[in-house]
C-alpha cells in the first residue's frame, strides 16, 4: 500500500469515481458506477473514500474495527471507480482496495467470516462452493468424455462447473459440433485464484495460481480459453503480473467471434429474441492487462505527483466488448438493444469482490437496479458471458419475480446452431 502513498495523496474528493463521467450519462437514474456508495451513502464506501481510509492506515490514524471491514468488503470491487477517476485524474482507486484488502488480510483482521469459510473450502476441495472435488466434472455430457492433448486448454472454473453448468455444457456441445480440438483439465483443475485475490488472501492465491501454472505448463498448454470473467481476468491480468507467465489468454466470446468470422461456425437458426447484453466487470475494464512499470513518483505541485517514466495507465477501454456484441449480432432474428452504461460503463451485477457471499442483500440490490436498466431497453432478456453475473442476476430477476430471461452468450449460441443444453 505505501507504494501507492504519494498517488493517494492526490485525491481531491472531487467524488467523480461515483458517477459515470458526465459526458457520458443519459439519465441521472443511471448515473451511478458505484453500488457501495449508491447503497450506503457515505464518502468512506467509495472509491475515493477507500483512497483515504488506505492513507489514514499507513499514517497510523485509524485501526481495523468491524465497522472498517464492512466499509472496505461493502464493495465489489467492480473497478466502476478507477475508470471514472481516470477520465479526470490518474488515480488508482482500485489498486487501492486491493492493497488495501491485502493489508487487512496480512494484518490479520479480514477478510469477512463468511469468507473464511469458503478459503477453508479451497485449501479443502480446491473450490470455494464446499463441493466435492471429485464432483467437478459432473456437468460433462457422456458424448463428450474429457480430451487432452491439444495445446488449448478449456479452463471451465469452479462456478461453471458447479453452479452454472449449462455454461459448460453449451460450451463443450458448440466447440465439440465445430470440429475444435481441445484439452480439459478435468480433476487436475484446482480454482484460478480469483476469489482469494479480490478479498485480499494474494499469498493463498499465489499458492493456487503456481500449482495451476505448473499443471498447465506440464499439460504443454499454449492457449486457455474461460468461461468464466473472473477467471479470464485472472490468467489475463493477474498470473502475468505475479507470475509472469505467458499462455495465450482468450475468453468463449472471443473465440466464438473468431470461429463467425472464419466460417467455423455457422448459426443458421433463428432467435427471435430481443436482448440487451451485460458486460462482466472482469471481461470489460478489468480485464487489461499490467505493464510493469519502475520508476519514481515526482512531485508537481502541493500533494500532486506523476509517475516519471509515465506509467501505462489501464483506463478500461481495452476491454472485450465488441467480441459478445458481435456474436449476438450474428445470431439471426435476435435484436440487440443497448441499456445506458455499458462497456467501460457498465455498472457492476453486484456479486464480485466477496460481496456475493459475506452480503446477499447487497448482492441482489445491485443487480436489482442492472435489472431495471435493462428493463427500460424493454428487452425480453439479458445476456451475458460470466457465471458469476449469470447466477447474481438469476438470483435477482428470481426474487423480484421478473419476467425477464437470462441467457448466457453460448446457450443463444447453441441454441442458433440448432443444438440444446
Ligand atoms: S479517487 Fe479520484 S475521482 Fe474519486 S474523489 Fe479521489 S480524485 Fe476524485
Ligand atoms: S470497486 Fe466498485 S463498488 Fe468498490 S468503490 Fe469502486 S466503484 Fe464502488
């Protein structure tokens, strides 16, 4: 975190890492980019709030306490607040929160009690859903069978495997139907990482991520193609940064938009659906990678300091948003409408960063109001391509008894190539 002093010093509380920028907003109802402040209202619970309780704790102010710990994992870690801050400045909200975790965590005092248990769940079945490790491939079609032997692995990951399985089976049936050649891990894949990461464990998480990188690298594994946001965020932007590996990292929806685009799949039956799509935080604006970057951080004027080499700043706008875009608009009588933030906009399901877990009410509030977004596109279902968002947003379209589907991109996808999960 002290790395990050003399660039928390710079935070004017000019409160943009709330909003979208201004530019950018249609509706004052969708203005927001910040579930925690949204819901909890308080200046500590945003981004730049965090940026401050992260200055008050190196300076020694203040101390961990219960009430801090529901101020710092109150929040998603969606990375709303990083990408609106940088419109402006050049701050880093979301690093952050993550040194910020990881410093409660070492300290001793986080994460939550509820997350305690699902790392114990890890260490104990290498998934954070108390399954049995063995049940991991419960979800594979019997004409399928495992495959190994390809240089790209399909990375399936714990929640498709065990809670949105529909996921993987529509993945496997679409690649098995388009002749694609490749290996699963099946028992020899452990959890990526992700979970323990966004809520400060790093040292757990590295010990994960080095035993997946050795079976993958023993596999001879060049490529890994995820289902999930979360993981693909994880082997795009986090095993190179800690790691320094360097697989070829790609999402379903990307490949699936390569595979249009090359003729390797053909999606000839109609959909006559009207969609809007929901980008994952994880596949969208946290999903660029780092560059390593050394140097100092020069003071211009009072508390202000730029980084001298200028630092590779991930402004979010790298993101894979036109690959699902492209998918959905290639699917035949399937309408795409557009809710009012999206892509580096996007405002978060509301299940990341541990949120999910340690508070459910929370959880279904934030994707309560991506629902009403998308309602207003007066769309008939929402799509995504992340378990997570998937189970986040099902729980709340359950709960507040919508009306509207949820989809994920590869069940349109099979279902456009005439197959069923
Ligand atoms: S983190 Fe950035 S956007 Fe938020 S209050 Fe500080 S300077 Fe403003
Ligand atoms: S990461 Fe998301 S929920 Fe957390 S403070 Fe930033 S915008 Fe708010």
């Amino acid at each position: 975190m002290s790395d990050y002093e003399k660039l928390m010093s710079g935070c004017i509380r000019c409160s943009n890492c709330k909003f979208i920028p201004a530019l950018q907003v249609k509706s004052q109802k969708f203005s927001s980019i910040c579930p925690s402040i949204e819901r909890y209202n308080f200046h500590a619970y945003s981004g730049g709030g965090k940026t401050i309780i992260g200055q008050a704790m190196l300076k020694g102010r203040i101390e961990y306490t219960d009430e801090l710990l529901n101020v710092i994992y109150r929040c998603t870690a969606c990375g709303g607040c990083d990408v609106s801050c940088k419109f402006f400045f050049e701050l880093e909200p979301l690093e952050v929160i993550s040194e910020l975790r990881t410093h409660c965590v070492e300290s001793g005092a986080g994460p939550m009690p509820q997350h305690k248990k699902w790392m114990e769940s890890i260490e104990l079945n290498h998934n954070p859903y108390g399954e049995p490790h063995e049940k991991r491939l419960s979800w594979l079609p019997k004409n399928i069978g495992l495959k190994e032997g390809f240089e790209t692995a399909y990375f399936v990951g714990c929640t498709t495997s065990y809670r949105r399985k529909e996921i993987a089976q529509a993945t496997t049936k679409i690649f098995d139907k388009a002749g694609m050649k490749f290996t699963m891990l099946g028992s020899e894949e452990y959890c990526c990482g992700s979970p323990l990461i966004r809520v400060g464990a790093r040292k757990d998480a590295l010990n994960l991520m080095r035993s997946n990188v050795e079976k993958l690298k023993s596999l001879g594994i060049k490529r890994i193609v995820t289902s999930c946001a979360g993981c693909y965020s994880m082997f795009k932007v986090e095993y190179p940064r800690y790691l320094k590996t360097d697989f070829e990292v790609i999402h379903t929806s990307e490949l699936l938009d390569s595979m249009l685009r090359n003729g390797e799949l053909e999606l000839t039956k109609e959909v006559p659906l009207r969609v809007t799509y929901h980008d994952p935080c994880h596949l969208g604006r946290i999903s660029e990678p780092y560059t390593p970057w050394q140097g100092q951080m020069v003071k211009v004027v009072s508390r202000v300091y730029i980084p001298v080499p200028p630092k590779v700043i991930r402004r979010g706008t790298n993101g894979v948003y036109e690959s699902p875009r492209n998918v959905l608009k290639g699917i035949p009588g399937l309408e795409l409408v557009e809710m009012e933030r999206i892509k580096e906009y996007a405002y978060c399901c509301g299940a990341g960063g541990g949120v999910k877990s340690a508070f459910p009410d929370f959880a279904l509030w934030t994707a309560g109001n991506r629902i009403e977004e998308a309602k207003a596109t007066e769309a008939e279902a929402i799509v995504s391509c992340c378990p997570f968002c998937s189970t986040n947003l099902r729980d709340a379209i359950k709960e507040r008894g919508e009306r509207m589907e949820f989809y994920d991109l590869t069940e349109l996808v099979l279902k456009s190539m005439g197959g069923r999960v």
